[in-house]
C-alpha cells in the first residue's frame, strides 16, 4: 500500500532494502534510506540443524561479508544482516551460501510497503450493506443473523494500530516485529519505537517530509484495514467491520520506510502460532492472516516456506493483489509478491458499480486472481495525527489493501461458526458463493467475483457437537464447567444444568456452583449449538456430588509468651468456606493434653522444658471436616 494523503488512494510499492534510493517507479522516493551498505539475507538451513542461528551466520560470514546481526525468524530460517554490502554483492553472497550443503536457501531480503444499525456513518458503508447506493458489497450485514464472527481471530499485518474506540474492544495482544526504519526522518533507525522487535506494536506513524517545509501526513494504514475488517456494529458511532465480534491481532512489520521481508516472514509464523526463536509464543494463533502489503519481485522461498507453515497450521493467508504502477496502470500479478506466492488468497479490488478498478492489478494464467471485494471509497477508522498519533477519527481510502481485509472478515465469520473448516475449504466456500463482477470480467483476471458475505454462511454445515464432559471436581462448594467438543465457538453454544434430570431453574452459563441441595444429587449438563436455523442437542452423563472440602490458606498458630503460667491462645487458621464450628486439641509434644480442649490453655510446671502446639478441627454440614496442627514451640 502507497502510504497516503488523508482519504487519497492507498497502493502498494516497494524499494530494494539496499538501494540508495527507490526506483524511478516507487511512489515515495523521499522516503528510502540512505543505507546502501546494509543488506539482509534470510537463510534457510537443512531441517535438524544444532544451532540454525549460527549456521547461517557461518554461511554468510564464508564469503567474506562483515556479519553484524542475525535473528531467528522461524524454525530453520534466519535473516543474517551485512554490512559493506552493495546490492550485487549482497546476490553473490546469497548464490555462495546455498553451496553449503547445509544450506537450503540464501535469499536478499526486500522492502515491502502498505499496501442497519446505528453507526454514525452506516449510509457511507456500501461496501458492507446492501443499503447504501450499491448492490456490489459483500453483503455482510446479511451474515450478522447467523455469524459476527465471534472468537475468531483476524491477524492484521500492517503498520501496527491506534487506539481507537470503534475497534478497541475487539484488539487483543499483538506484536512488532519492525526491526529498522525510521517512523519519521528525526527518529533515526529505531523503526518508529526505539527497540526493534517487542511486544508493543502501536502504528508510530509513517508521515515523510516531500520538502523541508512540507510534508505528506500519516496513513493510519492498519488501523484503516483493521476497522474494515473488525470495527464495532452498533455502538453509535463510526464504521461497522465485516466480522464485528472477531478479534484483531495487531502484528506490526512496516515502519516508516517500508518493512522488511524477512520482519514479515516473523511475522506469518508468529501469527499463525509458529514459534519464532526469542519471542514469546503467540497464545492466540490467527484464523486468518491479512497481508495488505507487497513488494516487487518473485516470491522468495522463504516467504513461501512461511505462507506454507502458517496453512499447514490451520491459518488462512490473504494478500491485496496490489495496485498497479505510480500511474495508475495496472500491472500483473506475476510481479507482486506475496500476491504472487502460492497458497495465498489474492484479492483483486472493485467499485460501488461491481467493476474491477482500473488500477487493481490482475491475476494471469501462471497466477490467477481469486476473489474480488470492494476497494474503492472504503470508509474505516484512522487516526487523526498528521504525523505521530493524536484522536481517533474516520477516512475514505481506496486500495487492493482496503479489498483484503473484507475477504479476512468473511473468513473469520465462516472459522467462528465453524472451527472444522480448513484454509482450503474456507477458500471453496468463498469462490463459490459470490456476486458476478460487472463487465465480464474474467475468473483469471479479477477471480471468482465479488466476495459475499451472506452466500458463503447460508453454505455453513449443520453444527454438531460430539461429546460433553464435567470438568471439576463434582463435591459441594466447587464449581464445575461443562466442557463440550463442538464444531463452533464457545459463542453459538447454550446451557442447561440438570438435577436428576430436571432443569435447574437459573442455571444457563457453562458453570455451575455446586451448593447443598446438590448433596449426593446427580449433575449433568445439556448443550445446544445453534448456527442460522440448524442446531445440535447433546447431554453429558451424570455426577454424582459427594461431600465439600476446606481449603486452607493460613495453617494454624500458637499465640502467646511460652513460659509457665502464661496463657496460650490458638489461631485457629484461616479456611474456605467458613467453619461453622472449631474444635481444639492442644499437645504437649505431639500427645494430647487431658482436658486441654479450649480455644485457650495455661501452661503449668508440667510444660516445662517441652513443645507445645494446637490441634484444630473444623466442621461445616455437607463438608468432610478437616484438621490442621500449629508449629510446636517449647516451653520454658
């Protein structure tokens, strides 16, 4: 995506990560960076290497080049970052390495750029309901009844977010995987954050000065693609997404020059819950990956190796086709990459009439589109600082990378009603459930056709659900969780506590308090899933719930000056639920002392010399009584 003037056109361009300025045909050739003597090159070595990190840099280093970084950015692959290196040297290092035989590939990492309800601005949404002056969106308010995509988790891989409060709710952790260039030409090389990869992947902005007095403002770019594809219906305010209810992982990997290739292939394993050495595991691994970004170029083998992983891994990839050349001439896919890699869903772009955009560029025999959404006029949220981040706001942008995000929002609201649906099924159900692009395009040049939110979900299976458990243990005071295995998300499913096979009035959540009217009664638990009209009905078998038991979080204790003729006084510990009565033993070196028995005890002449404790007793109806002893402490 072409970083852009507020509401202006968004396209993708790109410029090799070691040219000292971009090509004549990049949109932004002020903003490349003067380090013509830095290169990285991802190296990918042969799979049951010791030490993959210091295999690669051993590589690299053979040819002589001045190694200065090298980090993990998947299981086998590493980006090995040189100094003193031109362009051409940088290519001859990458053929030398792939020599060593425990090398399987040595690639120069490139630069990729960005690429009815009552919300305030619904009229302007014609890309999301059939309402607005246009037949050609994707029709997703006609989903809602059925999905709103509910826990399904959208990676947007972009330029990071903003705080906004149309989409707020629905952004959970992320990561920023920016290892280098400015956010803008005064922060120097620190990728807009000062620290490179962390867990924080806030969009610093992107604004780039055009002269030393003027310059062209911040695109907010995956705070606009994330609102499009997951902004909040209903609230009064703003936009509405496609998948109102999924979730947005923010994994940030364009800063204010681009990004890097090799901090995108971080990104893809990262998301879609790959390991990638030195970070921490993602603990919700995306449904679906939204790339609105690309480079010129083939697709490198690294990249392709990640796509693949993340697909393996359940995780759908779509990718904005691009948007042609700085004239507006759109351009074939063959030359965009990640567009132009495999198991990838590549996106083409559409106006409020259904016709392809001139601009969007357009899929080949060797690389066919495959779907089509709405790119033209795309109303989402933004942020309003010119140059760093200031209030919330809304813009109108048009792009292959506005298009994506609809396609990430349909998927997400086919994965959220339907957990079984693989990338590969996800796809079918998107390319034959779709509106007809105007003009006759062809499936080749724009894909299937326009993507359809409503078309895909009537397609959904019935739901089913093939077991229901009671995890917990079944005794009084604890609380049990139903635990069904279902083909949708914990959103589509209902609950219904029994007691001896009649309904617990009161008791629908997943849990369940087991109290004493319960004793020796048995639990079961019926689970409904409901997805459209089609629903599925299953009852776990029973527990029978037997006595509660205490818990103690503070053991008993002896109080008081241990000499003859003071008075001791037990504390009798602190339990859960409460006693309703305490009992006391107190011992005179581990042996009961006759009549001893009384919250209270006076040593005598006796004690003398010997360790003295309390034993304590609780009880409680319906509870097995337990009993704790103090620390002995001697007498004197």
């Amino acid at each position: 995506m072409k970083n852009v003037r507020w509401s202006a056109v968004a396209v993708l361009t790109v410029a090799s990560l070691t040219a000292t300025a971009a090509p004549g045909w990049a949109e932004n050739p002020t903003r490349t960076r003067g380090t013509s003597d830095l290169a990285t090159i991802m190296v990918t070595v042969a799979p049951g290497t010791s030490d993959p990190t210091r295999a690669a840099a051993s590589a690299i280093s053979a040819t002589r080049a001045a190694v200065t970084d090298a980090v993990a950015i998947g299981p086998n692959t590493v980006a090995v970052t040189v100094n003193g290196t031109s362009a051409v040297q940088a290519e001859q290092m990458s053929a030398q390495a792939e020599e060593r035989a425990t090398v399987l590939s040595a690639e120069v990492s490139r630069t990729a750029h960005a690429t009815t309800t009552n919300d305030t601005y619904y009229s302007s949404l014609w890309n999301i309901n059939n309402q607005a002056s246009s037949t050609y969106g994707v029709k997703a308010e006609n989903a809602w009844s059925t999905s709103r995509g509910a826990g399904a988790v959208i990676g947007v891989i972009d330029t990071g977010i903003t705080t906004h409060s149309d989409v707020k709710a629905n952004v959970i952790t992320g990561y920023d995987f920016v290892s280098y260039g400015a956010t803008s030409p005064y922060k120097e090389d620190n990728g807009g954050d000062g620290n490179g990869w962390d867990s924080n992947p806030t969009d610093e902005g992107d604004w780039y000065p055009t002269s030393p007095t003027e310059y062209v403002r911040s695109s907010w770019h995956g705070t606009h693609v994330a609102g499009t594809a997951a902004a909040i219906v209903g609230n009064a305010k703003g936009v509405a997404g496609v998948a109102p209810s999924a979730f947005i992982e923010p994994i940030r990997v364009l800063g204010w020059t681009g990004g890097r290739e090799s901090d995108i292939i971080a990104g893809i394993n990262w998301g879609a819950g790959i390991h990638v050495p030195g970070v921490p595991d993602n603990k919700h691994p995306a449904d679906v990956l939204n790339l609105s970004l690309g480079g010129s170029g083939t697709c490198s083998s690294s990249m392709q190796s990640a796509i693949n992983a993340a697909v393996n891994a359940g995780t759908a990839v779509v990718v904005a086709a691009g948007n042609g050349d700085e004239d507006g001439n759109a351009l074939p896919i063959d030359g965009q990459f990640p567009a132009n890699c495999n198991n990838v869903i590549r996106v083409t772009a559409t106006n409020s009439s259904g016709a392809k955009s001139s601009w969007s560029n357009y899929g080949t025999a060797s690389f066919p589109a495959t779907v089509a959404a709405p790119g033209v006029g795309i109303y989402s949220t933004v942020n309003n600082g010119a140059q760093g981040p200031t209030t919330e706001g809304y813009g109108s942008m048009d792009g292959t990378s506005m298009a994506a995000p609809h396609v990430s929002g349909i998927l997400a609201l086919l994965r959220s009603a339907d957990a079984r649906l693989t990338p590969a099924q996800l796809k079918t159900m998107l390319t034959t459930n779709t509106t007809a692009v105007s003009g006759g395009c062809s499936t080749t040049y724009c894909g299937a056709g326009i993507a359809n939110a409503a078309a895909a979900i009537a397609q959904l299976a019935a739901p089913s659900i093939t077991s229901v458990g009671i995890s917990g243990a079944a005794r009084v005071g604890v609380t049990v969780t139903a635990a069904p295995r279902a083909s949708t998300h914990s959103a589509y499913l209902k609950y219904q506590w029994l007691r001896d096979g009649t309904i617990i009035a009161g008791a629908t959540r997943s849990t369940l308090a087991l109290t004493t009217a319960d004793f020796h009664h048995n639990i079961s638990v019926t689970v409904t899933a409901t997805v459209g009209s089609a629903s599925a009905t299953r009852t776990s078998g029973t527990v029978n719930v037997s006595y509660g038991t205490f818990a103690k979080s503070k053991s008993p204790k002896v109080k008081g000056t241990m000499r003859v003729g003071k008075k001791l006084t037990a504390y009798a510990g602190a339990w859960s639920p409460k006693p309703s009565t305490v009992t006391y033993q107190w011992l005179r070196d581990g042996k009961k002392i006759k009549h001893a028995t009384k919250a209270g005890y006076r040593l005598t002449s006796k004690d003398r010399g010997h360790k003295i404790s309390v034993r304590v007793t609780v009880k409680r109806s319906y509870y097995t009584s337990r009993t704790a002893t103090s620390a002995k402490r001697r007498a004197s």
